[in-house]
C-alpha cells in the first residue's frame, strides 16, 4: 500500500555507510592527545613497517656480514695491524714463509685460531679470488648510531673542538679506509656513511685503514640532507669540500672554524652532492695548480684536517 513508510512508527533505513571516524576507538587508534605522529612512527602503519624493514636490512648489511681478507701480505698487514680477526685459515698445501709465520705468531697472540685446510675448502672460503693459501675471516663491523659519533670525544684531541668526517657516497672502500686513517691521526671523533649506494667498511677498507677502524666510530644514515640538519642543530658547522668554486681556508676567518665542525667529502666521481652541498654552512676549496686537475678523496682529506686541526 502506497505511502505506508510514512504511517506512525515507520522508520526508513539507508544503505549508506557511516562516513565518520571511529573516534580512536579502534583497537589501533591513535593514543594520548597532541599533534598526529608520522605515519612512519605510528605502530602498525605502512610506512612504520616499511622503515622497520629498510632498518633491519641495514643493519643486517652493516653489523653481521662477515668480510675476509686473501693473501700474505694482506693478512700479515692486517694482523700487524691489529685488526679484529675470527679465524685464521691456512692451505694445507701453502709453502711456509716469514709471513705465514708472522700471521701465526700474531694470531695466537690476539688470540684468533688458526684452521689447517685444504686447498678446496680455502677456495669456497675465498669465493674463488686468488689467496696464496691464506685467508683471515674479520669479525662483522659495528655500527654506531649518529649520536654516539656526534657526543664522541677522543682523548686524543686533548680539549679541541670535535670534528667529524662525513663521506657523501664515497665508493672505494680503499678510500675510506685512507680516510679513517687520517681521521684518526687527527683526532676526528668520528666518520658518517651513507647506508646504501656507498662504500662500508669492507676487508679493502680495513687494510687500507691500518687498524685505524678498530679505533674510531662509524655511523651509518638513511638520508644525507636530513644528517646534515641534524648536525647544524647539534651547533656543527657543516664544512663541505668542493673541488671548485670555494673558499681557501686561509682566507676564512679562524673564529668561524673555532667550532664543532663536520667535514662533508663527495664521491670520488661526482663530488658532494647538490642537496647536500646546498644545505653545508660554507664550501671550501683546495687550491691546486693547473697540472693537476683534482685530488684523490683521502688525500683532499687529509690536506683540509691537517689545515683545520693546525691553522
């Protein structure tokens, strides 16, 4: 009968869904009051998982690959060196010399032991890359988070404004290895790294360091442009090196540089890059003559700490 919807207690339904929020009713609302968190800070969100993953898959990358170092004089080096090794492996069938001795000697004192092989098995070890019947497996390197480096204070700066390496994509592990080697000479109080599309500390990196790294903090970041702010708000100058178009040291004021300061170094290719040289408080250069067209990275390194450290 038409128009019954509209007799006395009639009620019509629509099949429109509810268009409001739960009111954080849900299992999985938002708690406590204040301003939304990011969506990669609230438990649950994808953005959350995807920055728990991207974190697990960096450190799984930085602190539990294993690194080994081939060859006599390499292993010789690196145990002279004192780098933190795990197990010595040596061929059956490799001839002993001076410095098989030395890496034995030295392994038995650092307390790494020492496996006897044969020739088959160290070259599973070495993944099939040239040995001479030698190979030292080093313990997985360990990170550090950007503000253990940036509170860091080596006793060997003995009082002076803390400087720290930042290395924007660096990929020679050689390099850096270089790098941390200076760095520790002049008691910077510790290298930044980019955690993708960079060189980490590798076994190159190691032996080019000379020990360096067993001594100095590594902190790896997600985003360049982000560390730098993260530094300025810290009170670091943010210094970046340019092969062109800087200032020479010697002609910036000494009160300026009487500060935390970090030092941004580009890839060897390409240089610093341009977000993150747009955001570096000051670009400096070293001048060169005209033959020379640039410097190697560990060596403009080394030039510009040994200037900011005795200017």
């Amino acid at each position: 009968m038409a128009g019954n919807s509209a007799r006395q207690g009639a009620v019509r339904k629509s099949k429109k869904k509810q268009t409001g929020g739960s009111g954080g009713k849900r299992k999985k609302g938002l708690s406590g009051k204040g301003p939304t968190p990011k969506a990669a800070d609230r438990p649950g969100h994808p953005a959350s998982r995807k920055a728990a993953r991207n974190k697990k898959a960096a450190d799984r990358e930085g602190t539990t690959r294993r690194e080994v170092i081939l060859g006599r004089n390499a292993v010789d080096e690196a145990l002279s060196a004192g780098i933190p090794g795990i197990e010595l492996t040596i061929a059956d069938s490799a001839s002993e010399d001076v410095r098989i001795t030395r890496a034995r000697a030295a392994a038995q004192a650092a307390g790494i032991p020492t496996v006897v092989v044969n020739k088959r098995d160290l070259d599973r070890i070495a993944d099939g890359l040239p040995h001479q019947g030698v190979a030292l497996t080093v313990a997985p390197f360990h990170y550090v988070e950007l503000h253990d480096v940036i509170d860091h204070r080596p006793p060997s700066a003995q009082g002076r404004q803390p400087i720290i390496v930042v290395l924007d994509h660096l990929q020679d592990g050689r390099n850096l290895g270089a790098i941390a080697r200076s760095s520790a000479a002049y008691a910077v109080a510790g290298i930044v790294l980019p955690s993708r599309r960079a060189a980490g500390v590798t076994a190159a990196a190691w032996r080019a360091s000379a020990g360096a790294l067993a001594r100095l903090p590594v902190a790896k970041v997600t985003n360049m442009a982000r560390t730098v702010a993260a530094l300025q708000k810290a009170d670091f100058l943010v210094v970046g090196l340019s092969a062109t178009g800087g200032s020479h040291l010697q002609d910036i004021d000494p009160d300026i540089l009487d500060r935390p300061l970090a030092l941004v170094v580009g890839s060897e290719a390409d240089g610093i890059s341009r977000l993150v040289a747009e955001r570096c408080d000051l670009l400096v250069t070293i001048p060169i003559s005209d033959v020379t067209e640039s410097l190697n990275a560990a060596t403009a390194t080394a030039i510009t700490l040994d200037r900011l450290r005795n200017r």
